[in-house]
C-alpha cells in the first residue's frame, strides 16, 4: 500500500488571526442545554424573535412560479432600488438617487464591499470601543490598522467630534459609527453627525454610517444620515433587511454610497458575489409596500414595550443601569458590582439559570470584562422571569 505524500497545512496570517463570535460559543452552549430538556431564555442573540411576514414568502414564492429565478444585475433589481429611493423619501424625507443605491448579500457584504473600495494596507480606520464585531475583523482583513477608541455612557457609548479630534492623527482613511448601535442601543444625534461629516470631509476621510437599526427607535422619529441634503460626498450608509425589516435569513441588505463609488463598488460585487439572492430581492421588494411597513411599525411596538418592561424589571431588582436604549433591541449593563470576567459570568448564568446573554468580550476592549449585553427579542414575560433568575443568581 503506498504511503500519502505528506502535507503541512498552512493557514494565512489574516485569517488565523480573526477572532470568533464569542456569543455563537454561548448559543451552541444554550442549544445543547436545551436537547438535554432545560428550558433556556434566549437574550444573546441579535435576531428578531418574530417570523418575517407572510407577504415576504408569498412574493418569494410567486417570483420562483414565474421563473424569475436568475441572476439579477450586481446592483440589484431596478424596481427594488427605485423602491428604496421612495422609502427614503417616504419614511427619512430623504432625496436619494436609486442610482446610488447598491443590493448586496446582507450588510455585512455591503460593508465589505465599501471598505475593499477605499481601503489600502496599512490606512487607518477609526471606530468605537464598544461596537460591533466584524467591522474590526473587515478592517483586519484589508490589513488596514484598527483605531479603536474607548467610549462610555458619558458620550451615550458613541463617537462624537470632540472625540476624533482628540484622537486625530495621520493616515486615517474612514471612520465608521452606528446608529442605534450594537451592543448598546444608543443614537447618535443628526447633528453631531453632520458635523462629523464635514470634519472629516476637510480631512478628505470617510464616514461611514451603519443604520442597519433605524426604524428600530424609542421615543423619537426614525432618522438617516442622509436627509441632510448638504451633506459631503464622503458620506456612506450601511442597512439591512434584517432587523428593522425582519428578515434575517434572506441575507439582503444594500449600501448608499457617493456617485464617484458606484463603478468600483460595482466591480468588486460583479467580482465576489455577482448578486444578491433573486427570490430575497422580490420579498424585499413587497415589504416596502405601506401594509407590509403597517404591520412592522407593530412590531416596533412590541418592541418598545419589551424595552420598558426589561428596563423595569433591571430597576427593580436594583441593577445599575447607567444607559438607557433609545434604539434597536440591546441592552448594555455594567455588572462590575457582581463580576470581572463577562465570559465566565455569563457561561455561569447560562448553566445554572438557562438564561443566554452575550459578554462584553465580544464588542472590544474596553470595560469589556465588565459589561454584558441582554437582546431583549424575546416576549415581555420571558424577559421578566429572566431578570428574577439574574437577580437570584447575583445573590448568590
């Protein structure tokens, strides 16, 4: 019998260093628990409880009855742009081109796609400490340098302009924000972004602007970037269908970028996705009709009611909760009266509670060991008998 030719597998330096989803490890955990029979609340992962709508798979499967099932164009259906450019206006007062409008395969692709296109090795790309996971793993991937500064609830756990120029320095190609942002829930005000914008524009810097959950706000009027009609031209906007929308597993989300980006954005999705998913096209396409956006502005609803009975029940139980959500579906909370390992707390929680939650390791640095994150997508009562196993949990 002859022997295998010997093989040493090797692994790029980029890719071995891209770190994992810390709160995929909590949900394979809380999923495991669950086939042995324990019941298990979930407040971990960042995903709508909630199905998407009927109309999205009746409109999904209608496009598949009449064979429209192949390649769309790279930027996507027309209709569902030209649909979005009404949205923006219906719903932001905002004037957007269809033109500037790009579909991609969920907005993770998108913010890809925009950082491949104005990114060189080595620039420097500045965002918060907190803030969502793959943006630093794109960044790495791009071998780009990672600015990330550390922010707390004295700036409501964003980026603001005292804060770039405080930390300015050269080689610095795009900053990146998000409003609401994960994993806090916090807004950064139209004007503050504005003047970020212009700021940066004399730096002749990009700013990018993941909105991914607007629609999904409190107490106030939903907002983009993007109805100040006097913005700069280095202005680019990340959404999704995912969150506001509901429709995570359709992976579909879409990028507004400035005319002078649309060619190479174009090239680059010709080139690494071809298209986006033809049937997730034609379901995005009937959820912006006005019934469709009536019954998720419902869901919106719901969601603002989980968000007071959690942050009640958190008060009550004489949790320090030092930021109040105004957006999306998080909760960010100091636990540094209880613990200084996020990771083992909540592995702890998980175990002797069955309620799933996500640690602060998973969002940065900063404060990380002493913070975790509650999503609160799961329904009101849920959420109350979660707060009472934390409280009894934390007494031990």
């Amino acid at each position: 019998m002859t022997q295998k030719t010997p093989f040493t597998p090797h692994i790029s330096k980029v890719a071995s260093a891209i770190q994992p989803f810390h709160v995929m490890k909590i949900l394979a955990e809380a999923k495991a628990l669950e086939t042995q029979g324990q019941e298990i609340i979930h407040m971990e992962i960042g995903e709508p409880d909630f199905s998407s709508l009927p109309c999205i798979h009746q409109a999904a499967n209608q496009a598949v009855e009449k064979g429209l099932t192949h390649y769309t164009p790279t930027m996507g259906l027309p209709a569902l742009r030209k649909k979005l450019a009404q949205f923006y206006q219906s719903f932001y007062q905002a004037e957007v081109s269809p033109n500037h409008i790009m579909i991609t395969p969920g907005s993770s692709t998108a913010l890809q796609l925009v950082l491949t296109a104005i990114l060189n090795p080595g620039d420097k790309v500045i965002l918060a400490d907190p803030a969502y996971p793959c943006n630093r793993q794109f960044v790495n991937l791009l071998y780009a340098e990672l600015l990330a500064i550390p922010v707390s609830q004295e700036t409501q756990y964003q980026l603001n302009l005292e804060l770039l120029k405080q930390n300015w320095q050269d080689g610095i190609k795009a900053v990146m924000v998000a409003s609401p942002s994960n994993p806090t829930g916090t807004v950064i005000e139209q004007t503050e972004l504005v003047a970020m914008a212009e700021f940066l524009a004399e730096k002749n810097v990009y700013l990018i602007v993941d909105e991914i959950y607007q629609g999904l706000v409190y107490d106030r009027p939903a907002e983009s970037i993007l109805a100040n009609q006097k913005l700069p031209d280095n202005v680019i906007v990340i959404n999704s269908f995912s969150k506001f929308f509901g429709m995570t597993g359709w992976r579909l989300g879409w990028t507004v970028a400035p005319k002078h980006l649309i060619p190479i954005l174009d090239r680059l999705g010709q080139n690494l996705f071809l298209a986006a998913p033809t049937p997730s096209q034609y379901g995005a396409l009937r959820i912006l009709e006005k019934d469709a956006l009536d019954a998720l502005e419902q869901r919106r609803q719901i969601f603002a009611t989980r968000r007071k009975v959690l942050m009640h029940a958190m008060n009550d139980a004489g949790f320090k909760i030092t930021t109040v959500p105004q957006g999306a579906f998080y909760l960010y909370w100091d636990i540094s009266d209880f613990s200084h390992d996020s990771q083992q707390f909540c592995s702890q929680l998980l175990n002797e509670t069955g309620v799933a939650i996500t640690p602060g390791l998973d969002f940065g640095n900063f404060n990380a060991n002493t913070h975790v994150r509650l999503a609160y997508t799961c329904d009101a009562e849920k959420l109350k008998k979660a707060v009472k196993l934390i409280e009894i949990f934390v007494a031990k």
